[in-house]
C-alpha cells in the first residue's frame, strides 16, 4: 500500500474536509474542514491529506515553532484517517512520513504532539512511535520524540 502526503489544493480539500472518525472518537480529533481554514490563515502552519494511491484517507497538520524563538522544534497538532480506512497501517505510515520530513529539515530537533489525557489509543499509537509523554499543558498530554530518539529507533 503506497502512503503519500500530499498538499491541500483546490482539487482535494474537499475530499480530506468530508473525512470523519467514528462516533467514538469525535470528542478527540477536530474536524477537518476547521483545520483546513486553519491552516489558510496560520503561517506557521502546514496541512497534508494523507493519501492511498493518491486519494485522501486522512489529514495531518503541524507547525514550525521558530515563531516562538525555537526554529528547531515543531508540534504535530491534527492526525486522523477516515473510519473506513482504520486499522490497515495508514496512520502509523502517514505519521512515520511527517517525521522523516520534518527530522530531515536542517538543524531539526524536536517534536511534540499532543493529545487528550485519558485517549489510551493516542498515548499507546505515538509511544510505538518513540514519543514520550513530558506533562499536562492547557489540560492536553504533551508527548515528545527528539532527533536522537527517532535515530535511535531505525537502527
């Protein structure tokens, strides 16, 4: 299965902005036509459909911190893949890609990503990745993975 991260553009919004999770997981993930507005208007930030032979299945969004003086670090704030594209690797894939992006930028060294305290899926998906949990900040678990980490885990 080819996993890609492509840009939202005129010819795919659409599709990533009509994605949704189950039922279960709504009070998690915001939706993703917000995160596309979102993102047109944040210059920090960038926003990628994650796709299977080039249709969307899902979306991730993340932001470079150098706006707050730290151009070596970035934060991963949106993941998701469609319900009916769950449990087939995509996530993991699409999450794997965007680190190896943004770990190849130069001088980059730390990602963070955050979630709801008590979200047992999200806390268990980014420790299988190398992340680990540093703390509460405005009531969301804060989870890192820093360059050497990451490199620690593909050897």
């Amino acid at each position: 299965m080819k996993v890609s991260l492509e840009a939202i553009t005129k010819h795919n919004w659409d599709q990533v902005a009509r994605l949704k999770v189950s039922d279960e997981q709504r009070q998690f993930v915001a939706d993703n036509a917000y995160s596309i507005a979102e993102s047109l208007f944040s210059e920090h930030s960038v926003a990628r459909a994650i796709c299977v032979g080039g249709e969307p299945v899902g979306f991730i969004m993340y932001e470079s911190l150098a706006y707050e003086g730290k151009p070596r670090e970035f934060n991963i704030y949106r993941l998701m893949v469609g319900s009916d594209f769950q449990h087939c690797g995509i996530g993991r894939k699409g999450m794997r890609l965007t680190l190896d992006a943004l770990l190849e930028q130069e001088g980059a060294q730390r990602i963070t990503v955050c979630y709801v305290p008590g979200n047992e899926v999200a806390s268990d998906f980014y420790a299988s990745l190398g992340f680990h949990e540093i703390g509460l900040s405005n009531d969301e678990m804060v989870a890192e993975i820093t360059a050497e980490t990451r490199s620690q885990l593909k050897q």
